[in-house]
C-alpha cells in the first residue's frame, strides 16, 4: 500500500465514528463526523469522507468524492489533514495550530489558533491566515502562550515539512493497520 492512498487501497471503513470539534478563537464551534481508525493516548486518526457529511455540500460544494484524514496529538501545538481526491490520490496536506486537544472518547475537541499551512507532496510550504494572526495579536486576543505556539509552529512548518508528512503518514498507515489487524 502506498503512503498516499485512500479509499481505493483502504480495508473496510469502521462502523464507529468520533466527532471532529473545532472551536474557533472567537467561540464559534464547527463539527464533522469521522470514521473513527485510531485512538490511542498518544494520536487520534480519523477520516472524514464529504459524502457521508450531509453538510459537506452545502458546505464545500465541491466536495463530493473527497476524503481527509485528520490527524491529532494531545499535547503538540498542531494537527494535520491528509486530503484525497475522488480518485484516492493524495491533494495536500493541511495543517492548524492549535490549543487544548482533548479526546473524550467520542468527540476531538480542539481550539483554532488561526495560523494554517499547506504542505504540497512535494514538500513546498504556504503558510496561511497571517492576517488574522496580527488582528488577533493586536486585539490582544491571545496569550502569551498561544503566541508562543503560532511562532513555534510557524517555524516548524517552514522548516521541517517532510518531516511533519513522515509523521503525518506514519500515524494514518498505524491507523489502516490497526483496523486490518481489527483492533
């Protein structure tokens, strides 16, 4: 199987699902449901196919036919998306800062610190929402901690993208394994 693919190549999708929660640095709250492959204290992986979302298209109109992985470490100060076209092939990887991951057994809850990259296959980076990161700052809408992750992250992914993909791809093939092995 080939780090990069998707639903072609995939065992059966498991029965359980998670519910994504990203709740916004303003109080906004968005949620997705999930497949739930992995959750362990150490990563959750999840995958959020557009046409099982009733929302999706309302939401992203052209989405059908896509999937993401979405990738989360309690405790790191980021989680990642792993997006797929309809074909399977990989289209990019996406990344947040966050703040405050917590896994409940049911639902991924995190908060958004606005910052996003994007990580092309073949590694090159954009760095996304730096504007609301300045509006945030200025409006002294984030700690000092928080502050602290956006520029950690920031460097993190402009300096060491393949290795957030390794790591990103390592947990998501953990993740297909563990539902082949049916556990």
């Amino acid at each position: 199987m080939s780090e990069s693919a998707d639903c072609l190549e995939l065992p059966p999708a498991p029965s359980e699902t998670i519910t994504e929660r990203k709740v916004a640095l303003d109080g906004r709250i968005l949620e997705f449901p999930l497949e739930r492959w992995l959750a362990t204290p150490e990563v959750v992986v999840g995958r959020w196919v557009a046409d099982k979302d009733p929302r999706a298209i309302d939401r992203y109109p052209r989405a059908s036919g896509f999937t993401s992985w979405g990738v989360w470490w309690p405790g790191k100060p980021y989680s990642a998306y792993r997006l797929h076209r309809p074909d399977g092939s990989l289209r990019i990887y996406r990344l947040d800062t966050v703040d405050h991951v917590f896994f409940d057994g049911q639902t991924i809850e995190f908060h958004d610190l606005l910052l996003d990259a994007l990580i092309r296959p073949d590694g090159e980076v954009t760095i996304e929402d730096e504007d609301e990161v300045e509006e945030a700052n200025a409006g002294h809408q984030l700690s000092l901690e928080q502050r602290w992750r956006i520029d950690w992250t920031r460097s993190l992914y402009q300096n060491k993208a393949d290795l957030l993909m390794q790591r990103i791809d390592a947990a998501i093939k953990q993740a297909i394994t563990a539902v082949q092995d049916g556990g």
